[in-house]
C-alpha cells in the first residue's frame, strides 16, 4: 500500500473542512428560526441596576440607604455561599470572551461584528446575555462588603442552587438575582441542545466522534485558571466547596451527561456511523457510570481528608473543603 504522503494529508484534511462547512452554511435558515427566537429582546431584557441600589434616580441619602438594605441581607450568608458565588462570577466574566472562539469556526462566524447571518446574530445576542450576569454579580458582591474586591477576579445547575440557598439565608434579592441568570442559562443550554442535535441529524459520524472528543479531554470550566496569587489550587478548592454544599457536585455531572446522551440518542445513531465515530459511540454511553463509580471513590476519600482552608476571597477566612 503506498504511503499518503503529506499532500494527501492536506487534501483529505480540506474535503473534511469543506464537508464541515457546508453542514454549519445550511443550518443557516434552521438557526433563524430554531435559534434566534431563544434571545430575549433588548428591550425586555433585564439590566443589573434593575436589583441594585441605582445612584443616578435616587437621592444620595436613599442610595446609601439602600446600600446599607442589601449589606444587612448580605450579612446573613455563610462564607463558604460566598466562596461558590465568586467562582460563579469567575465563569460569568469569563464567558463572554467565548465568543472570540466561536468567531474562529468558519460558516458561524461574524465576520464584521454587525453580520446579519444567524450564527452571528446568535453569537453576538448569547454574549450580551452572559455579560450581564458578570455585572450583576461583581456589583452585588462590591456592595455586600464581604469580599476582598482587590484580589485577581476571580450555570443552570449552580446558580439555581445558589438562588435556593440565597433564599434560605434571607436574601431574596440575591435569590431572585440568580434565579434570573440560571433562567437565562436554561435557554441558553436549550439553544446548544437543538444545536448538536441538529448536527447530530445532519451528521451523526462528526457528531459523535465530537461529543467523544470533547469529554475524553474534559470540559474545561472557564474559572479553571483563576489565580489569587496565593493558592495554586483554587479551583480546585472553589470546587470542592460547591460539591460539599450542593451547589454543583460531580453527581449533577454525571446526570448532565447523562442527560444529553438520552436525548441526542447516542445509543440509536447507528447507519452510517465509521469504525471510529462507533467507538465514540461506546465510550460516551458508558460515561455516566464510570463518572459516577469516580464520584463514590471521591466521595469516601473527601470525608477522610475534609480541612480547613482559607479564601483570599474572603479576606482570608476559612471554610470547609
């Protein structure tokens, strides 16, 4: 059999581009009307000082008012809520810049930053919405008093938990705040639900082999690499407090995973599918239940080695990991 050479390589490669291509261009119409309608108008969308003390229509004396309102609520939630709000605020600050990713992938991009295409329009609209999570949160928590606002800045599941926990601890504004937000994030996971569906029908091989893909590396968190210039580790340690409170735990990973597996039915893909996008297939069905085997192992070693810790996030006092 004679060796490809590396023209081959390249050929083969820019079939495979084309081919990719042209599925992103004809859901072009499908994303309009499938997609789209998923946006909130701007003029019903709401706004952080919808939640907050707003200085420009009050007196001084009714801002600070209502400032020292919110700092009395803020007062009854627990650290270690704090600790899992940052992280939240983190991953919302974060989000945005996504969209700078997705202009890389040509047939979805926005080439001008005022394209009319769908995909642009969609890109554009899903970045706003997380921008005003970002806002809402960092202002919330500046006001509050209970951070360390100098440090390095630091989705549906979580911030509905949060919003339960808020709520909880008699803050109700800040229970509605994230109410909002994983509202907003529940449409958004609607959004790219219908997105790799679709994608799932137009090409199941690609499809599958993606989805593989992406979680044989792991789906990286953007709060990942937050650093307070002192613990190497904070996501690390961010996270095991929001598994400890149930905010967001392995165990939701699993059931997310899970979720999408049943209702792409990766099982039921099967003509047309290559030796590969096969072993995909195999691995992403069995995947729930490994991570949940994991998740029984972590559990039984957290309870051995659960410490105290403390977060520059708040100045430094400790919380339970």
């Amino acid at each position: 059999m004679r060796r490809k050479s590396g023209k081959d390589v390249v050929i083969r490669g820019n079939v495979q581009y084309q081919e990719k291509l042209e599925v992103l261009k004809s859901m072009e119409g499908w994303v309009e009307d499938n997609i789209l309608t998923l946006l909130k108008p701007v003029e019903s969308s709401w706004q952080p000082q919808d939640f907050l003390p707003d200085s420009s229509s009050s007196s001084a004396e009714e801002f600070f008012d209502a400032v020292r309102e919110l700092r009395e609520r803020a007062a009854g939630i627990p650290d270690e809520y704090y600790v899992c709000l940052v992280g939240n605020m983190v991953t919302e600050e974060a989000l945005p810049m996504y969209q700078s990713m997705a202009n890389r992938f040509d047939g979805a991009n926005d080439e001008t930053g005022a394209s009319a295409t769908s995909w642009a329009q969609w890109n554009r609209g899903w970045s706003a919405e997380e921008n005003r999570h970002g806002d809402v949160l960092t202002r919330y928590l500046y006001l509050s008093g209970r951070l360390d606002m100098r440090q390095e800045r630091a989705t549906f599941v979580s911030h509905g938990n949060t919003a339960r926990h808020a709520k909880e601890h008699g803050d109700a504004t800040l229970a509605r705040i994230c109410g909002l937000i994983a509202a907003d994030e529940r449409r958004h996971e609607t959004a790219y639900t219908r997105i790799v569906a679709k994608l799932f029908e137009l090409d199941p091989d690609n499809a599958v082999r993606a989805f593989a893909g992406m979680m044989r590396e792991s789906v990286t968190m953007p709060g990942l690499l937050m650093f307070d210039g002192r613990d190497r580790d904070l996501f690390g340690h961010y996270s095991a407090v929001a598994q400890r409170l149930g905010v967001y735990t392995a165990g939701d990973y699993a059931d997310i995973v899970e979720h999408f597996v049943k209702r792409w039915r990766v099982e039921d893909v099967g003509p047309g599918l290559t030796g590969e996008g096969r072993r995909a297939q195999d691995y992403v069905c069995g995947l729930p239940q490994r991570i949940r085997k994991m998740v029984e192992r972590a559990q039984e070693r957290s309870a051995r080695e659960s410490r105290l810790l403390p977060f520059s996030w708040i100045f430094n006092r400790e919380v339970l990991v």
